[in-house]
C-alpha cells in the first residue's frame, strides 16, 4: 500500500504532466484566445489568431507572451514576421493591445503577423476640450443641457468619475440605452480610460 506522501507525489507529478502533454485537459481550444474587453470589437479574430495584451518580449528567446484574461500564451517570432504599429518587437510597450496571427507546428505556436492596435484618431470637431466641460459641470446637466456618459466598466466608474456622469460601459452599450436623454438636443459628453 502506498502511502500518503507517496500518493501525494505520484498526484502532483501525474499533474504536471496533464500540462504537459497536448491534447489533454490544458488544450490550446480551451484557453481564450480573445480578451473580454476586445470581443465587443473583434469577435470574429480568426482561429488562429490571438488578440490580447502584450505581456512582455524576449529578443533572446524570440518569443512574445500575450495575456488574454485567464491565459497567456507564449508565442515564437523571427525576422520573417510581419510587423505593422511598432517600429520593432522590443519597442512595444507592455499591456498593449495586439493582434497575433501564428501558425502551428509540433505543438509549438509561430508567429506570421504581429499587429499594434493604434490609439483612435478622432475629428477634433466632435471633441471637447476640458475648459469648455469645465463650466458645464459647475452648472450641472439639467441647467446645461448635457450628458456625460462614463464608457469604462463599472468598478472603474465606482472608483471615481466625473461629477454628474452616468454609467454606461461601452461593452453594454446597446442594453443600456434608456440611460441616454430623452431631449436628442442634450449635448452628449462620452468618456473613457483613454486613446485606445
């Protein structure tokens, strides 16, 4: 009879190697390949593509690791790998939001195309600029005749915003449009975490 310890042992090993083995309980079909926050833009990111955050780049390795919320995936690149938004591999910073398309070979993932998501480029006739919000928030919405729309997720939101904005995460835009003014001539302010 073996005991416990032995047991123990024979369990973790035997785990490890459910890791290691393709084809087992940790296939690559499993894990996501799309990041959550993407999914609302790129839902239809090709089967074999990873779309995700940039986690880091060895040049050493040749490799790049990218995060897409509960997996990561680690995947080879070399010099015939097409790159577009970034001058060189290292020269991508981390967490930003990129596009692999790889192929497969004996279980390990290649990249052909590594594309950089690009900050939005806005009209600056849609934007406004904080001293024009500025005097609009000290009258607050129903005296100025706006709305400002906070378009990060909700804990974002509960963690600070801009006084008198609503809540609407642009991912749950469209179960959230009773939200939005009835008047259609309110002056509708959107903000976000950022350029991206």
């Amino acid at each position: 009879m073996l005991s416990r310890k032995m047991m123990m042992a024979a369990l973790g090993l035997s785990g490890a190697m459910l890791l290691m083995v393709p084809g087992t309980m940790m296939a690559e079909g499993a894990k996501p390949k799309v990041l959550k926050p993407c999914m609302q833009c790129h839902a239809d990111t090709a089967e074999n593509g990873i779309r995700g955050r940039l986690g880091s780049v060895s040049m050493k390795a040749e490799t790049i690791k990218v995060d897409t919320g509960g997996a990561s995936w680690l995947v080879s690149f070399d010099e015939d790998t097409d790159l577009s938004g970034a001058e060189a591999m290292n020269k991508i910073k981390a967490g930003k939001e990129v596009l692999i398309t790889y192929y497969e070979e004996d279980g390990a993932l290649y990249a052909e195309s590594v594309d950089v998501k690009q900050p939005a480029q806005l009209d600056a006739a849609i934007m406004i600029k904080i001293d024009e919000l500025a005097p609009l928030i000290e009258q607050g919405p129903e005296k100025g005749n706006f709305t400002i729309v906070d378009a990060r997720p909700g804990k974002l939101f509960v963690q600070g915003h801009i006084p008198g904005a609503i809540s609407i995460y642009d991912a749950q835009f469209d179960k959230n449009l009773d939200k939005l003014p009835k008047n259609k001539d309110n002056l509708l302010v959107f903000y976000c975490g950022g350029p991206t």
